[in-house]
C-alpha cells in the first residue's frame, strides 16, 4: 500500500457564511506533504468547517480550496483525492473486517482479486494481520479506529482527514492509538489533516498545530513553539495551561528580556521586547516554591492538592492569583503558609495580549 506522494494542501482566502453568520474568516493556510497537520481550537472556532470543506462536504462562500496543485474548490467530495475517519469510525457492523476495508475499494470498479489483495495489505500496516474475518463488534475500540484508518488508506489518497478520531476511546487507549496513528503517519508518509479539541493529543501527534479561534488562525507553529512561545493569553491558556501575569519589560539583553513582577527581576527569551508595561505567560510548573523572604516575590498558600506525584497550589500574590504544579510532594504547604516565588529558566513567555 502506497500513497500519493504530492499531497499538498492549499487555502487560499477561504470565506465560508451560512446565511449571516460568517463561519470562516478569508482562511489562508499551505500544509506540506507528508506533515500531519491539526486542526485546533475550542468548539464553535471553525475547524470542523475547514475539515468538511477539504473534504468536499461543504464548499467556501469564497476563495479557493487546491489539493496537490489541484484547484478542488468546487469539486464534490467523490472526485476529490482525500479519505476520511470520522469520529464514530462509520464501520458495518454485519460486514467483517476485510470486507469494510474493501468496500470503498470495489465502489471504485476494483477488481475483486485485486481489491481483496490490497485491504489484506492495509490491514497488515495497521497491525491487524488475521483480523479480516472479525467482525467490528469483536474489535476493541483502538482496533475498530485502525480498521478505520486501513479503510481510508487503501483508497491511495492523497490527504487523509481524521475528524476527531479519539474521542471515543477512554484516556489510556486514547494516548496508545494516538502514538500509532503518528507512528503510520511517519512510516507511510501521508499527509494527514487532523481536528482535536484535545490540546495534549494535539501536541502528541503533531507536525504542525494550527490553533483557530472565531474562524480564523490564532497562530500556527510546531508543538514546541506554541507551547514555548504563545503569541497571546488565549493561546497560552488553550495550549497548556498557563498564568497570565503582569510585568514591567526593564531592557532587551542578546535576545533576552529582563523583566520584573513586583520585587522580582528574571530574564525571559524575547529579542523584540519593548520596555515598558507587558504580560507574560507562566506555566505553572515554571513556578518555584520556598520558604518566604522579605526581598523576594511574595505569596500566600490559598489551596493545596496533592495527586500523587505532584501538588498542586493555589497562591495569592499581588500579581493575581497563580496556579502552581510543585513535583515536591515530600514538603507540606497547607493554606496561609507564607512562600517566596521564583520562576524557572524556561516555561515563561512574553505575551502581545
């Protein structure tokens, strides 16, 4: 089983409205072939639009939709080079394995040999060898959503849409699939355009992560740099939770910012900082807790939580109220405990807003 190799997506100033109401603001987007791109954001953002005008189940108000090279705009979704998994897999409950893998392959005039042929293929690359006369309901659920996923394949397509494929399965089977399905992505090398809520999922399967918000991009990077370096407080407080906190930008310093909340200076990547009043992103396990100084940056234990491995705090300060993971779960800071705050070398970023 091979796939296209030129499997390139482009959104080229893509406006989608449903009456009045404008689902999709002027959306320009270039995914690479062979990355696996998702689609972020929380619900009502437009990324379930965007996935369903790929795919041809909707088509834009405006603008222009090209898969490999190819303008699609207003093609239907038969005649367009792409494959879906849908959320509930869509399987035949009375048909087996092999035979919901060849379905879509002898809708396309396949020869039944032939056809035969490549879904026992396709269900060998996703680890499902001697499962084709199972029936779905005989599966667990991580093997019903590779069933799922061999089906898709198989047709050879050159985009590979999966539309919150997870969200099905309970935690544990979720963070095991989703490794597999990376895992294929980056041994067959399809490109692949994935819709999540999930930010954790997100950042797990991602090449690149494309964050919407009220139909249209917030930002788009690698996992690591919208996790690392957010370019604003939703953003931050979407990937991963975070602080958002006040400060005074003191001076830029080789592409460091010196800043200062209340008494306490640190330094903090940001070569384009501009002195003056500015917020920054923490992450709450960027936060360090120690007995209280005079000179450092005070706060007061409101709640504590322990979780096993780590404690979580709630800390008043006068720069708001932080949320604090502390992997120190040997030390005990019950409420109205006086602490000092530090904050570590990473997990803190300059925000625009």
């Amino acid at each position: 089983m091979t796939t296209h190799s030129n499997g390139s997506v482009v959104f080229d100033n893509v406006r989608k409205q449903f009456g009045t109401f404008t689902a999709i603001h002027g959306l320009s987007l270039h995914i690479e072939p062979g990355t696996l791109v998702t689609l972020l954001g929380p619900s009502g953002c437009g990324k379930t639009t965007t996935l369903r005008m790929l795919a041809g189940l909707e088509h834009p108000t405006s603008g222009r939709i090209l898969i490999g090279g190819k303008d699609v705009t207003m093609l239907p979704a038969n005649e367009r080079d792409v494959s879906m998994v849908f959320q509930s897999y869509a399987l035949f409950p009375h048909m087996s394995v092999l035979e919901n893998v060849v379905y879509g392959l002898e809708s396309s005039k396949m020869n039944k040999n032939e056809a035969r042929s490549r879904a026992e293929d396709g269900l060998k690359q996703v680890g499902l060898a001697g499962y084709g006369q199972r029936l779905p309901a005989e599966l667990s659920g991580g093997q019903q959503q590779r069933v799922a996923v061999a089906r898709a394949l198989v047709l050879e397509p050159q985009v590979l849409l999966l539309d919150e494929p997870l969200s099905n399965l309970d935690a544990r089977l979720r963070r095991r699939v989703r490794t597999e399905i990376r895992e294929l992505q980056q041994r067959l090398g399809f490109t692949a355009v994935y819709v999540t809520h999930d930010q954790e999922e997100a950042l797990a399967v991602s090449d690149r992560i494309v964050v919407m918000q009220d139909g249209a991009v917030a930002q788009q990077g690698s996992p690591r740099e919208l996790y690392e370096a957010p370019a604003s407080s939703f953003i931050a407080d979407f990937i991963g939770e975070a602080n958002v906190v006040p400060c005074e930008v003191l001076r830029s310093d080789g592409g460091q910012a010196i800043i200062r909340v209340a008494r306490l200076e640190h330094s903090v990547p940001g070569r384009s900082a501009r002195p003056g009043p500015a917020k920054i992103a923490v992450r709450p396990n960027a936060i360090t807790l120690d007995a209280a100084e005079a000179a450092a940056f005070p706060g007061s234990i409101r709640h504590a939580a322990y979780l096993g491995d780590h404690v979580e705090y709630e800390v008043e300060t006068e720069a708001g109220t932080l949320f604090v993971v502390d992997p120190a779960v040997d030390r005990n800071l019950t409420p109205a405990t006086n602490v000092s705050i530090g904050f570590h070398p990473r997990g803190i970023a300059i925000i625009d807003n």
